[in-house]
C-alpha cells in the first residue's frame, strides 16, 4: 500500500527533491517485478504520479487504486449523512 506525501502542506525542505523521493522511495515497474505474483497495489489517493508512484504501476494490471477508491467513498457516503443526522438527535435529548 502507497502513502501520499501532502505537497501543499510540506513548507520545509522534508525532502531534497521530488525525483529523488521517487528513486528512492517511488513505485515503479522494476520494485512491482520484484513482488510476489499475486501483489495487489493500493494508494488511498490522490496520487501523486512520478512521486509516490509510477503511472505504469498506477493503471498495471495489479492495481486496484480507482476501485478503493470508488469504495471509499461509497462507504463515506453514508457515514457524512447518518452521522450528523444521529449526533443532532442525541444533543437534542
């Protein structure tokens, strides 16, 4: 599973660069061929493709980045209506 490293809110120098983040730490083809055959990829989006992740690996066969992410919000969905609407009931009791 792939983390997102947050651009917008890094205001130090975390990193020297974005290109060597991504050589040393980036998702690409060559670590993909290295896994087990059965490797599932995951990153809980947005991606930031060439940094934390190589568009080949992104959209290869043993990505499954756009379904978790589908599934994601589906299963937040409910959570940002029903919540509220319960939290109301209570501080009105």
């Amino acid at each position: 599973m792939m983390l997102r490293i947050q651009q917008e809110r890094m205001t130090g120098a975390f990193i020297p660069s974005l290109r060597e983040y991504f050589n040393t730490f980036g998702m690409t083809t060559e670590r993909v061929a290295r896994a087990k055959p059965d490797v599932i990829i995951m990153h809980p989006g947005p991606m930031n493709r060439g940094v934390e992740i190589a568009s080949d690996v992104a959209d290869g066969p043993y990505s499954v980045i756009l379904e978790q992410v589908a599934n994601a919000w589906r299963s937040a969905w409910p959570c940002c209506i029903c919540w509220p609407v319960e939290r109301m009931t209570e501080l009105r009791s």
